[in-house]
C-alpha cells in the first residue's frame, strides 16, 4: 500500500474513532497557519497520541500563568501572552475549562502544551487578570486639514485646492502646534504623524514647514515621526533633510498606470511627480512606506501595482479598501465585492496576544486606545477618521491633559470591545483589533460609534463559523449575518 493510501485510511479510522469518543480537538496549533488535510492530520495525531497516553486519572488543573481563557458564545479561545500564541477551543473544551465537565486527559493535553498545570488546590480557571492605565500613545498631527494640491475621489478629509472663504478660518499657528507637541512629550507620547491635506503645503507665520515641526518633534524626544504625503512636492532638498532628521515617510500611491492614478487624484501630472518623489526617497535611502488605498478606480491593476512598489525597493505593502468617511462616503466606490474580500475582510483567525495587548484590551478598544488626531482649527478626533464626534478643542482648552483627562478621550480609550455587537460575544474580542469609524459609517446611524459590529469580519461566534457570511446592518437598523456571500467568501478562503 502507497504511504498515502495509508495516511488517509489512518485518517478515516482516526476521524471516526475520534467522533465516536466525543474526544476534543484543541485547534490552535491549526489556526491562521492555513488549514489544509496535512494540518487536520496533525492535530488528530496529536490527540490521539495524548489520548493513548492514557491519562485517566482524576486530578486538579490550572491554567499556566500568563495564559488565560475566554469564552464566547459558542466555543472559547486560550490566549498564551507567554508566546503570543491565540488558540481556538471547540464548546466541549470549554466546558471543561469552564468547569462545567470534567476530562482529565484534555486537561493533560493542555499540560504537555505548558497551557496548563497541576495544581493542588481546587481546580481553578480563574487568574488575576492584567490591569492597564493607558497614556498617549500617539496623535496624528493634521497641519493643513483641507489644503491639498490633489483632490482624490475617496479623501476622508475631504481636502483639495482651497478655497478663498476657506482659507478665512482661523487656523492653528506655529508657536501653537510646537507646544502642542511639547505637551504630548510630556504626556509620554513618542510616536506621531504629520498629516493633511498635504503637509508639504503647511506654512507658519514666519514660513515655517512641515520639517520645522518634525525637526521640533524628534529634538524634544518623538522617537518615531512619520510624515504622511502624497510625495509631489517631494525635492532632493527637503529629502535630504528629511534623512538627516531621521523620519520615516508615508506615501500614498494608488496604480501604476499614470491615467489610473490621476484619476483618482483628479489631477493630471499627480503620477509623475509622485513617482519622481519615490524616487529621491529611495535615491537617499529614507525610511518609507508605500501605501495603497483599494478601490474600484484602481482594482484592476492592483497586482501590477503592488509588483511595481517591491521592484522600487520599498517594503510589503498591504492594500487596504477605502473606508466610508469623507468622499470615501458613496459605497459605489468600493471594489468588486470579490477583490474586497480578498484584501478587506478578516476571513481567518490569526490572533496574537501579549501580557500587555491583552491589558489594554480588556479596558479599551486598539483601534482608538492612546491615540488622538488634533486638526488644523484645533478640533481633538478620537481617530483621523473618526470625524463624527469631537473629544475637545485646543482652541478651548489649551492644555492637551486637560483633554486626555477629560470625558470625552477617556471615553473612547476605555470603551472595549465588551460594548461591541457580536464581538462582545467573540471569544476573540481581547486580541482582535477593528475600525470604530468604518463600524460606525456601516452601520447607517442605527447603531452607534462605541456599539456597531465590525463589517469587515466573516467570523460567527455563535455558530464558531469562519467565512460564513459577513455582518451587516440594515438601513432600518436590523444585524445580519449575510450568508448569500458565502460561495464568494469560500472561494476566496480555499484560493480558486
Ligand atoms: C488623507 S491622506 C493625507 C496625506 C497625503 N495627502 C496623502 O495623500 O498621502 C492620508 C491617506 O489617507 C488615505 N485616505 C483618504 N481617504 C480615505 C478613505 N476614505 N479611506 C481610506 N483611506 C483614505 C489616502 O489615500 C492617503 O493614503
Ligand atoms: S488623500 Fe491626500 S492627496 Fe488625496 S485629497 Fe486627500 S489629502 Fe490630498
Ligand atoms: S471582529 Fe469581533 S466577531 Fe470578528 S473576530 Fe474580532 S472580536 Fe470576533
């Protein structure tokens, strides 16, 4: 008999013994590496060797330190902040964590994992959980919230060559903006971003520029500092002094078709110079990343794109689809659901956990905890996306503690996914991160910002099914879970 014959009558004999002993598959090992036979095979392996063990005896178990459990409706998940590894367990295992069933040898299969250990006491579950007090973390400096040189179709700042009336509106200065970053130092804050509009259009009263305020920036002890552009009014000049204050660059670029590209800018030429601006940023090896916004303009030449970012030298990029803020608003601007849920929808778990991820979102969500976005008129957003509700104004209060301390950020730092339709019944919800705005634009006002689920996931949790279906909110405010999507998602997960 071939070696593969045999693999697969051992897989039967196994399959069937193991449905009729009811025993438990620990999935983990499994999960986010990509579930193919070979991987199926392993974990039953692994179970029956554990179960051929023969541990029958009864005994007390605990959870190792540093690894806890979560349930959620349906099945639960074992986060191991001791590797970092995220484990999905089936409403058996749960209940056996939970304590509500009693089997031994998965508790010793969670031993020979470390997961777990014997313990002499009582069985207990339960342990300390980290507790967490967030700071600021990082804050998106918007230097020119409208001013752009380009005017792009899905601009969630809604930017572009500015108007005379819009230019009357009092905006922040110079001396305003360097305190401001002096007092995020002073709140612990190392890490932020200059962003628009373009930032290359800032100009202080005295002239000052973007570099001025990044110079600011690293001198008072910003450890990271990113500059977010469009890179055309990139020159061999603020390049070099770019490299010599040590920022990293953000640059948007959306095809590699110059026409493509130009359209969604709605400026002819925008390519050329963005390109040419790639080029000096590689030319003098500045820290860049290229960063490329999905939409149905540029779907079709996505791959060509992403091949023509790795050929210039820069890192992985991830295409990421527009999101419903801004002119990103008209859902028509969307790609092809397909290729959306290609590159947009979580589709598989791969979950990472740590002591102090976990910390933190047992209090607050990661999308928003530690951050903020201060605009140009001074107006303090929870996100640079999240422009549906302020947590404050410079303008009013000058002091940015003040607005840290106050209701509105500690709000939004300390709303968790427990709030979170659906999530707050995932077991998945302590290490997974979302997308409040995009949440909230998707859900048509019917569900609020701290509460809406999050459109982008496929998981179920109360029937513990990946790539089912994806959650939607209905224009009269109903949830569901959308299964007359699932032949597209199921395509999409097994590669066809
Ligand atoms: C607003 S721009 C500001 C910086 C600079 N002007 C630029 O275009 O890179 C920052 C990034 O946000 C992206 N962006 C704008 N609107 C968006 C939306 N509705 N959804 C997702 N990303 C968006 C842009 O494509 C760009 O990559
Ligand atoms: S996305 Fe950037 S380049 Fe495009 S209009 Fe908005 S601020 Fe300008
Ligand atoms: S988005 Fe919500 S439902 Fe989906 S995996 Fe994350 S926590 Fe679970």
């Amino acid at each position: 008999m071939r070696y593969g014959d045999l693999c697969d009558r051992l897989f039967v004999v196994l399959e069937t013994w193991i449905l009729k002993t009811n025993l438990l598959v620990l999935e983990g090992e499994i999960l986010g590496q990509g579930a193919g036979d070979f991987s199926v095979f392993f974990v039953l392996r692994t179970t029956c060797r554990i179960s051929n063990g023969g541990v029958t005896k009864m005994g007390n178990y605990t959870l190792s330190g540093g690894v806890y459990f979560f349930a959620g409706a349906k099945r639960g998940a074992i986060y191991d902040t001791n590797t970092g590894k995220v484990y999905s367990v089936n409403s058996a295992a749960k209940q056996i964590i939970e304590g509500a069933s009693l089997d031994n040898s998965y508790w010793q299969q969670l031993v020979g994992m470390g997961l777990a250990s014997t313990n002499s006491d009582n069985c207990k579950v339960l342990q300390a959980l980290p507790k967490h007090q967030e700071n600021l973390r990082f804050v998106w400096f918007e230097i020119v919230s409208d001013a752009c040189n380009n005017c792009c179709i899905h601009c969630y700042a809604k930017s572009g060559p500015v108007s005379r009336r819009r230019c009357k509106t009092t905006k922040l200065t110079y001396s305003q903006w360097v305190s401001l970053i002096d007092q995020s130092v002073a709140a612990g804050c190392k890490r932020c971003q200059l962003i628009g509009g373009e930032p290359f259009l800032y100009r202080g009263e005295q002239g000052e520029s973007v570099l001025d305020l990044a110079e600011h920036a690293r001198k008072v002890g910003f450890e990271v500092v990113e500059i977010f552009t469009n890179a055309t009014l990139l020159t061999p000049e603020n390049v070099a002094r770019i490299k010599e204050l040590e920022l990293r660059v953000a640059v948007s670029l959306y095809s590699n078709e110059p026409d493509i590209h130009d359209t969604i800018t709605r400026r002819r030429g925008s390519y050329i110079e963005a390109a040419r601006g790639l080029r000096i940023l590689k030319d003098a090896g500045v820290n860049t990343r290229v960063e490329l916004i999905l939409m149905r303009a540029n779907q079709d030449t996505l791959l060509e794109t992403l091949s023509f970012i790795k050929e210039f030298g820069f890192g992985e990029t991830r295409p990421d689809p527009i999101r419903q803020v801004g002119r990103g608003s008209d859902l028509d601007l969307l790609p092809e659901f397909p290729v959306f849920a290609k590159y947009g929808l979580r589709l598989k778990p791969d979950f990472k956990t740590s002591l102090l991820s976990l910390a933190r979102n047992l209090r607050g969500n990661p999308c928003l905890n530690g951050k903020i976005a201060i605009t140009d008129v001074g107006v303090v957003y929870p996100c640079i996306f999240s422009r549906s509700f302020s947590v404050g104004s410079v303008l009013e209060d000058a002091y940015l503690e003040n607005i840290i301390q106050g209701d509105g950020v500690q709000r939004v730092w300390y709303s968790s996914k427990d709030a979170v339709v659906v999530c707050k019944d995932c077991e998945f919800r302590y290490c997974c991160a979302d997308c409040r705005p995009l949440a909230e634009a998707r859900a048509f006002g019917k569900i609020g910002y701290f509460e809406a689920p999050y459109p982008r996931c496929t998981y179920n949790p109360y029937t513990g099914e990946w790539a089912g279906g994806v959650w939607k909110v209905d224009s009269e405010g109903g949830l569901c879970y959308d299964e007359s999507v699932k032949p597209i998602l199921q395509s999409v997960t097994s590669g066809v």
